[in-house]
C-alpha cells in the first residue's frame, strides 16, 4: 500500500509538472566597472566612480506588497581592479530621522536597515557568499548553499561603511578576490543579487525577487557581467596567536596536583592559502579556543547522549560542504527522528574517555589537545564540491597520586581522525550525487584502554537528489550509509550493550548479542518526497538505522534499531489580507518500528503560524501518540510498553522590530497515567540603546513521570523478567533555568558580550516499583503485596518473608544547582586582528534532597565556590 500511494505520488508531481512548465526566466544583466582609482572607503560615496558610473535601481518587495516596486530609491553601482570587487550603494529615505540605525558586533543579528549583496562567483547557480552592512555599519558575512540556505558561520576579512546622510544613508563595501573562490578565466560571469530591509516598514526589496510561493535563490541571481582578467592572489594567510591563562578553582584538599591556582601561557597559530583559484587549505597548530561561549549546564534523565553544536571557528568555518544526505530538498521534517551525523566534529578534542584506575587525588586534563588540523575546502571540475578535514589529537596522560606515590596513566591513545566529502552538481542543480567517508585511527600504549575505546572506525556514504520536473517542484533526496568499527572482543561486548543498540536485550529476536565479535557493521538510509513551490506542501519520508549501526567515533548517533517513515503537508495562504500577513496549516502522520517489527512510537501531528498585521504571531502544535513499544525504557532489558499520550505546544511573539520584544512559549504533554510534562517560556528582549541589547530567557517546568528508570538488580527468581528485577520510580521533577545575554557594542569594531545560565532543577522519587512482566506498564510497588521498603536507607526486599534476597539502592532524589556564565570583550584592532579578553566562572551544589526549594537553592548556589578563569587571547592577522 505505501509503495502504491509513493508512486501516485510520484505520477502526480510529474503531472504537475507538465502542466506547470514555464518559460526560462531573462537574467537581469549588470555590469561591474574596472577602476583605476584609489576608494576611500568611508561610506560617503565621493570618488568618480560612484558619482559618473552606470548603476542599477530597478528593486522590487518581497514585502509586505509582493511584487509591488520599492517605496524607497536603492542605486547600487559595482566596481572592481586587481585586488578586490567594491560596491557602492546609495538608499535615499524619505524621512531620515527615521533610519533605524542598531549597532551590534559582527554577525549579530539585530533588526535595523541593511544592505546585502549577493554574489556567485563560480556561477553554479547553487552556492555563494554574501555580505552586508547596516545603517549602523555592523558587518555580516557567510555562505550560501543548497540554491536556498545560508550559514553565517564563514567569516571572510574585508571591510565596509556606512554612514546616514540628509538623503538617507549609503554604504561601500571592498571584499578582495583573496576571499572568494572562482574560475580563473579571461572574461567572467558571476551571479549576483542585492537586498534592501527598511526596517520600520518591514520592507524587504530585492534586485531579484524570488515569489514566496517558490524556491530557489542562487539559481535566479542576475548576470554581473565585465569583470576580466580576474586572478586570485596567491597568498597565504597566518594567524597566530598568544595566550596567557590563569585559572582559580577549589581543589579538593591537600591535592598535590592543585593548590587553587593554574597559570598556562599557550601559542599557537591557523593558516589559510588558496590553492589556485578554486580550492582552500586551513591549518592549525595548538589551536586555542577560550574565547568561544560555554556550553549550558542540563539534566540528562535519559539514556542519550546529550547533543552540543559546535563554536570553534576552525570546524565551523565552511562546514556547510561536510553536511551529508540534505541536499536539492528546502525542507526535511523528522518526527521522532534523529538523522545520523556522520561528521560531529566536536568528536576531534573531546574530553579523554579513558577510565582511572584506584587513586587519591588525579590531574586530569580537561580536554584532548588537537596536535595539528588541516581541512581543503573547494570546488574542482566547475561542478564537483570537495572538502577533507585530516586531524591528529595526542596521548593524553593522568597523572594520579595513590598513598604518595604518584604515576602516569595513559586515558586517550594518539588518534588519528579523517574526514572525506565530494558532491557532484548536474544540470545547473537539478541532479547531484555525492559521498561522505570517515576515518578513525587509535593508537595505543597502554593495552587497559583497547577494552575502552574503539580501535578503528570507518563509516561511508552516498547521497544525492533530483528534481522530478523542469520546474523544480517536486524533489526526491536520498542517502544510504554503512559503518564498520573494530576493537577488542571486550570492547565489542561493552558497544553491544550501550544505550545506541542494547544487543543484550533477553526478549530480542534480531541481531542477537554476539560474545565471540571483535568487529561490528551497520547500515542506515533515509529516503524523502518533497514538493517547494506553491501554496501547498508536501513531505514524506522512509529511514532506517540497522540495530548494529554506529558512527559515534567521529559522528554522532543517539539510538539505532529504527525505521521511520512519515507522511505530512498542508497549506500556506502568503498573500497579506486585512485579518492576517501569513497564514500556515500542515500536519503528518508518523510510525516507527524496530526491527523485531514492534511499533516503537507513532501518531498524527498538525502544526499552525499565524502573523497577525501588526507583526504579532503565534505558532501551535498538537500532536496524539497511541499505545506503543518501549524497547528501551528498561536499559537493555525487556519490553514495556508506552501509554498513549497527546501533545499542546504555542508560542507567541511581538514585533521584533520594537525596542523590547515579548515571547511567550508553553509546552504540555499528558498520558494516562497521570504523567505529564509543562513548561512555560517567556523571553523578553530590552534594546535600551541603539547599541546594547539584553535577553532574559527564563524556563520553569515539571516533570511528572510514573515510569522513572531507577536501575536494575541480579535475581535469579525474577523468571518473569529474565533474572533481573527492573526498577523504576514516580519522579517528580521541578526545574528552573534562564538564559540571560547581554551585547553592548562601542563600535562595530569593539564589544561586550555577556553569557549566563543559572539552573535549578530538584527530582523526588516515590513509589519505588519492579516490572512485573514483559511488554507491559505492569508493576509491583515495593511495600504492596508482601514486599517492603525502607524508604530512608532503601533497603527493599521484594517479597518479604519469601525466598528473594533483600538488596539496597541508592537515593536517587536530587537537587542540582548551577551557575555559568562567561564574559568576552572582543577588539578587532585590524582587520583579521582580534584581542580577546574572557572571563569564565562556574559553581554548582549537589544535594540528595527532592523537594524543590528555590530559596533555599539560590542561597546554597550563592555560597558555592566559584572557579574563575581569565584568559587573554592576542591574534595578528598576516597576509603573506
């Protein structure tokens, strides 16, 4: 049956699609001006070449009147010599004192009028940069890939200005050829694209405009003709740095390791060069990362690893080309899905995984150090997209002190990480097919760690998409992957029974656990449907993630054991009337299985926005889960079951255009049981000068679970759960937390970011209970039935005077609090040079205590004792 709905699908999009056929749209042409002459870039447009030369002015609304000519005069003129390609732009406002003018350091996104240009410089109508300036003269830069997506996380080194006038305000950008990627050729061709926002109308006017009922963006840019002769130079770029940090913590006592006071000067240095026209190498050496923000303290109650994104510059920097298996398709609706990432990079770095053996007192480094990294980012062919990280991390050594006596042990072997991407793109987009391959390589010293950690890892994968007709409205995307990962046979067994595959379950019937394996392969694929232009929308989705797949080396992968599919679309009404400005409905149905074909999680889902005419909206969720399987709330034991459940979520918001914005989010789900979980959101965002923002995002929730997994204990006569009583408890969880941001920017040079989370969150268990049977929500409750608790030194004996011995746990209430936050004011002095000054300080306090006392809390978390760190980074950029 779904193999049949799938190919009416598929006969239906390419209906559409003949009917839909459109004549192939005239490119704008635009031409750049060589110059000879010296721009003084100051933002005042005074030299020759923007006073005499040909510009361009002819801009059109997205918004809020799609297809409407602009309320307000752009002229943008694009000149270039032998460095660097230069746009000079003038926007005339007719109420200047009106501009909105905001002042936020680099890349921060704050509502005001900006001007971005857009630019192709390879002309492959799927890929490019773009650069953009405020009123204020705040900078922005990135990438753009996949035709419609952005990531700002590139950051080229050119400069521009802006400045307002009696007119309105004009800007001047200079972005040298050094930072872009494009063919050598006698005459070129790039695509190029220009957006205005007047902030105060919500007017958002393009050179281009791309209808909202349509997709693509790169593939429509005009044609900037004129530019000859183009040569990139062949220079090399270096970037070293200096560091001096002082950390002051609170050592447990007598440690000889640490008397509260660490100082480490540190160097290091990056390296950038092109390698002809189309290809870029990086490189780093001792790379230091102190200056990017702390990741937030959490409460992790499940067996999943929690996921952290990425802040250091070097990974992120041009990691658009290493994502895998999302490409053609805009959108890529998951439910209950968690797609495999075969390249996590925050793997590269990470933290020793190594146990200790028995000590005192132990100096353990906080992270892996990377010894050297290069990655090659580029195109070649004109149409294939390369990119290769090689990585080498070191040993890493514990010192540890036992009685007096002290000794090096090794907890992180020389590894050796190499990651491989190439896509190829086919007709102008419409087709491409690409791979990804990954390579671990330990190498150990001390025997003990080969039971611990893998030895060798290797994953691969093929991906790619096509368009199913010439208008580009329906897309089909896919991928198919395998990972192969090697070691000693004990740790095989310990990778069989984590928490990604729990091989040791005693009721499985596939992919059975095997104690002789020193090796261990998976699979995994995932298959879309998507339909991107028009009004209605569609999306279906197949997956699968064998039992035995696993790319946790150098990727990331929560759970295995799945397949997943969906079915979903709806209908979006863009064009503004007098009750709305944009109206969305759409929902899905969903089901995953494991491979015993046990029905793991599946429902109906229905999604809505509504934007309101004075910018207000509101988005909703509603979701309805029947009964299902539960294959891992026992952590590797028997079935259970969950109980049904439904879902309602909003969050509303107010014009973020204003100087103080209001948000206002509220989650609830509910089974049953009387479980549930509630959270309530808001978020304020106070702009009290052009040039400093502060968001307070507090959170406070409960977590009202019947089913809390609390461990699992040895028993030969608990026959009817395979020898092992699973226990669980009623957990009553209450947590508070907060996000709280400050940016106060001086000049678009120089600013002050502040980070902080404080987080409380307390956790009571009652009703201490075992499974009483397999695939049910069947329990015994300790103290019922003959069996007792002691609920103070929880000393259970689950049948009383019977034949079952007595076993204690230990208390699982808890009252966590934690406070991190870091402070970094940042000095671009140069352009490419940073002076960097951070402050970190940490403290947390444990209790085994459930009830949830903020008073008290906050009292217990102020009297902790803080770790403070304070670094100084020094960075000169050189051009070589």
């Amino acid at each position: 049956m779904k193999i049949l709905i799938l190919l009416l699908l598929v006969a239906l999009a390419k209906t559409n699609a003949a009917q839909g056929e459109t004549p192939k749209e005239l490119k704008k042409t635009i031409p750049a001006h060589k110059i000879s002459e010296t721009i003084e870039l100051d933002g005042a447009l005074s030299e020759k070449i923007w006073l005499n030369a040909q510009g361009f002015s002819t801009f059109t609304q997205k918004d809020p009147v799609e297809g409407a000519p602009a309320t307000e005069q752009t002229v943008v003129t694009i000149a270039y010599d032998a460095e660097a390609i230069y746009f000079g732009v003038k926007l005339t406002d007719s109420s200047p004192d009106s501009i909105t003018a905001r002042l936020a350091r680099k890349d921060v996104y704050v509502d005001a009028d900006m001007i971005y240009v857009y630019i192709d410089p390879y002309n492959d109508k799927r890929s490019g940069y773009y650069f953009a300036l405020n009123a204020a003269g705040t900078m922005y830069d990135g990438v753009l890939y996949n035709d419609d997506w952005s990531d700002d996380s590139w950051d080229g080194v050119w400069d521009g200005k802006s400045i307002i006038n009696e007119d309105g305000w004009s800007a001047e950008f200079k972005i040298p050829f050094s930072q872009l990627r494009f063919n050598a050729m006698d005459e070129n061709t790039w695509g190029v694209n220009v957006k205005r926002v007047i902030s105060r109308k919500n007017e958002y006017d393009y050179l281009v405009m791309v209808p909202k009922n349509e997709s693509g963006f790169v593939s429509r840019f005009a044609e900037l003709n004129g530019l000859e002769n183009l040569h990139q130079p062949g220079n090399m770029e270096i970037l070293p740095y200096i560091t001096g940090r002082a950390e002051y913590t609170h050592p447990e006592s007598n440690n000889p390791f640490n008397d509260g006071s660490t100082y480490q000067p540190k160097i290091g240095a990056d390296f950038k060069t092109n390698l002809g026209t189309n290809l870029t190498l990086n490189a780093t050496v001792f790379p230091d990362y102190g200056q990017v923000e702390i990741d937030p303290a959490v409460i992790n109650l499940s067996d999943v690893e929690t996921y952290f994104s990425e802040k250091r510059p070097f990974f992120i920097e041009g990691s658009t080309i290493f994502e895998f298996g999302q490409g053609g398709a805009r959108n890529y609706w998951g439910f209950n899905w968690s797609n495999p990432n075969f390249f996590y990079s925050r793997r590269i770095g990470r933290v020793p995984q190594g146990s200790l053996p028995s000590s005192d007192y132990a100096d353990i480094p906080s992270g892996t150090d990377i010894l050297g990294a290069a990655k090659l980012t580029g195109k070649i062919s004109n149409s294939w997209n390369i990119g290769t990280i090689q990585s080498l991390t070191s040993r890493e050594h514990a010192e540890i002190d036992l009685n007096g006596n002290r000794s090096d042990v090794e907890i992180e072997p020389l590894t050796y990480y190499g990651i491989f991407r190439a896509q190829k793109e086919i007709d102008e987009g419409r087709q491409a097919i690409g791979f990804i391959s990954t390579v671990t390589s330990r190498m150990f010293k001390d025997g003990r760690l080969r039971d611990e950690i893998n030895s060798n890892a290797f994953t691969g994968g093929i991906d790619g998409w096509t368009f199913l007709d010439s208008s580009k409205t329906w897309v089909t995307t896919g991928w198919v992957g395998m990972s192969h990962i090697t070691g000693s046979n004990e740790r095989i067994i310990n990778v069989q029974r984590n928490s990604q595959h729990y091989f040791q379950r005693p009721d499985l019937k596939t992919n059975r656990f095997d104690s002789t394996a020193t090796s261990l392969t998976g699979y995994a694929g995932r298959i879309y449907l998507n339909k991107q232009k028009g009004n209605s929308f569609f999306n279906s989705a197949f997956g699968f993630v064998t039992p035995s797949f696993d790319v946790n080396d150098v990727g990331f992968i929560g759970r295995a054991d799945v397949l997943n599919m969906h079915l979903g679309g709806g209908y979006s009404w863009k064009d503004p009337t007098d009750f709305y400005r944009y109206f969305e409905l759409g929902g899905a149905v969903f089901r995953n299985y494991d491979f015993d074909g046990n029905i793991t999680w599946h429902g109906i889902y229905h999604f809505g926005y509504y934007e309101f005419t004075n910018y207000y909206s509101i988005n909703w969720n509603l979701a309805y889960n029947p009964e299902s399987i539960n294959n891992r709330g026992t952590r590797g034991g028997p079935l259970m079951r969950n109980h049904s459940g439904y879902q309602v979520s909003f969050y509303a918001n107010s014009d973020s255009r204003k100087d103080w914005v209001v948000g206002l989010g509220h989650f609830r789900y509910e089974r049953p049981d009387n479980s549930y979980e509630w959270s309530v959101d808001p978020e304020l965002v106070l702009r009290p000068a052009t040039n400093v923002s502060v968001t307070i995002s507090p959170s406070y929730g409960k977590n009202i679970e019947s089913m809390q997994y609390v461990g699992a204990v040895d028993d030969p006569l608990a026959s009817a759960t395979f020898g092992r009583r699973y226990l669980f408890g009623e957990l009553d969880q209450t947590t508070f937390s907060a996000g709280i941001r400050l940016n106060w920017t001086f000049t678009p040079k120089l600013s002050l970011q502040l980070y902080v989370q404080p987080l409380i969150s307390s956790g009571k268990y009652t009703n201490i209970k075992e499974l009483s049977r397999p695939a049910s929500y069947d329990f015994l409750i300790y103290g019922q039935y003959g069996s007792t608790i002691n609920n103070e030194t929880k000393e259970i004996d689950p049948d009383g005077s019977g034949p079952a011995q007595p076993f204690t746990i230990s208390n699982p209430d808890f009252n966590f609090k934690s406070l991190r936050g870091n402070a970094v004011l940042r000095w671009e002095y140069l352009p490419g040079s940073v002076l960097y000054f951070v402050w970190t300080q940490s403290r947390s306090d444990f209790e085994e205590l459930g009830e949830f006392q903020f008073k008290k809390s906050v009292n217990r978390l102020w009297d902790a004792k803080a770790d403070n760190i304070f670094m100084v980074k020094f960075t000169y950029w050189l051009n070589m």
